[in-house]
C-alpha cells in the first residue's frame, strides 16, 4: 500500500495544503482513508509524518476540512512556528499522527481524568532518517507519554518507523531508555516548556511524566480507533470535524472520487514558497 502526496497554494502562506493519494491516484483523507494498521497480526500502524524532525513549522492535519489535507496551523491570525527551546531546534523527532483513530473529546479518560483533544492521537518517531511532510510511514509502537495541554489529554505515542535500521533493537520503552539514553528525558522537556516562549504555563503530564510501555501504549491507539469508528459512523457527534472520506463504505461520509476532485480543484494552485521568518531560528532560555 503505497501513497503519495499533491502540494497546493504556497508553501509558508496560509493557502498552502498537502493533500494525499492513494496507489491509484485517487484522492483520500489521511484522517479516514490510510488505513490504521500496516500489518494488524504485528502491531504495526500507518502514522502520517506532519513535522519533520528539526523543522518549526507546525504542519497539522486539517480536521475541520474537507478531505483534511496538511495545513499550517494559525496562531492569532499568523502561522504557527513551534520556538526553540534551548537545547532543543524545532521538533526533536518526526511528529505526526496515526490514522482512523480520534482522541474523543466527549470521553473523560480513567488514567488522566481529562478528556481527549479532538485529534488524531499523536506519534514522536524516535527513527534515523529525518521523514518528508506528508510522508505515510509504518511504525511499531514502543510507549507513550500522557501529556495534559491545557486541561485536554494528549497521548504522545512512541513509535520506531520499521524501516529503520535499528527497529528490530527497539521493541518497548525501556529499550529506548537503553539505546537512546536521554531521549525520553528531552522529549518531557521539550512537550513540558514549548509553549512558554508564547506565555503560556508549563505543560502538565499523567503519570509524573512518566513514559508508559508498549502494551499500554498499543491499547490505547486502539481505543482510539475505536472512538473513531464511532465518528466515522455518525454514533459520535462530529461537531466542527470533517469526516469526508473516499473509502469506508458504510459511512454516511463516503464521497465520490468526483466530489474529492472538486476538493483539490478548489484549492489555490501550487505556487513558489514564501522565506520562513528569520525569527523562527531564535533561541529561548530558560531555567529548568
């Protein structure tokens, strides 16, 4: 199963979209279409790469879109960079998010006693290689981290991309621990403080920050998936969300290949890229 990806608008402007295909060419939503499981016998999930490691610009999958292609996120009216936080330069793994699974705002979660985000859940790739925006990769889950941003649970699932050289090595938390000695710590340092540079608090985290390991990582992508077979299905209030999808046949929001057509066709056409902000390579400090 393979899947490649169509640019529109300008990159760094606030047209600009990623929108994704399938091995046919067809478009899809990579919140509905790209199926949760790469190999389900094995553990292994699809994840969507929105940020790549070292980069700022916080690329999300638009939601509330139709067929929810990557766009920037706004903050107050501009686009979003995420600041560097000394000792750390943009995002310090491949960020992204699985598909088919939806972290249900409605549902109050019995570890944190928050509710969800109203997202996709959300993977770090502690991998090799620095991925491509809109890259669709297979990944194994290792763990993960509950963080609390702003009063909503959200999970920050661990995961190896299985074609890197090393996966086999990695097969919980604790072997990342091991290997990558410091990673874990930076990763609750950087999700703890990457919101101060904007005046915000700390964040908080479930657990004391502590990772969880593989199986209780694995479980809850699953309950996930859950909630959002809820969704796709209309059994969950889909509010704000855009559940347009091209694949899942007993949806109410399975479109034709015509009606994703006039998605991408209305979108601005591709067009030169505008300069990131010197700005966003800044260097904030802080007392831990």
């Amino acid at each position: 199963m393979s899947f490649t990806i169509e640019e529109r608008g300008r990159p760094n402007t606030q047209d600009y979209r990623v929108f994704f295909k399938n091995a046919d060419g067809k478009y899809i939503s990579p919140f509905h279409d790209v199926p949760i499981y790469a190999n389900e016998a094995d553990n292994i999930f699809h994840a969507i790469v929105e940020v790549p490691r070292w980069t700022n610009a916080k690329m999300e999958i638009a939601t509330k879109d139709p067929l929810n292609p990557l766009k920037q996120d706004l903050k107050k009216g501009n686009l979003r960079y995420v600041a560097n936080v000394f000792p750390h330069k943009g995002y310090i793994w491949n960020y992204g998010a699985i598909p088919q699974t939806w972290e249900d705002p409605g549902h109050k979660d019995s570890d944190t006693g928050c509710c969800g985000d109203n997202d996709p859940i959300d993977i770090c790739d502690i991998g090799n290689k620095v991925c491509s925006r809109g890259e669709v990769i297979k990944v194994k889950v290792l763990g993960t981290l509950a963080l609390i941003d702003e009063g909503e649970t959200d999970w920050k699932v661990i995961v190896i991309n299985t074609e890197d050289p090393e996966a086999d090595d990695f097969n919980n938390i604790d072997d990342v621990k091991q290997l990558k000695p410091g990673y874990l710590e930076a990763t609750v340092d950087w999700f703890r403080r990457y919101k101060v540079p904007d005046g915000k608090p700390e964040n908080q985290f479930a657990f004391n920050g502590d990772f969880k390991d593989r199986d209780f990582a694995i479980q809850t992508v699953k309950s996930t998936h859950e909630f959002w077979k809820a969704l796709i299905s209309k059994k969950s209030n889909a509010s704000e969300l855009n559940c347009m999808n091209t694949s899942v046949s007993d949806s109410p929001f399975c479109c034709s290949a015509t009606d994703a057509d006039a998605v991408v066709k209305s979108a601005c056409a591709f067009g030169t890229e505008e300069p990131i902000p010197n700005s966003v390579d800044k260097w904030f400090y802080y007392e831990k």
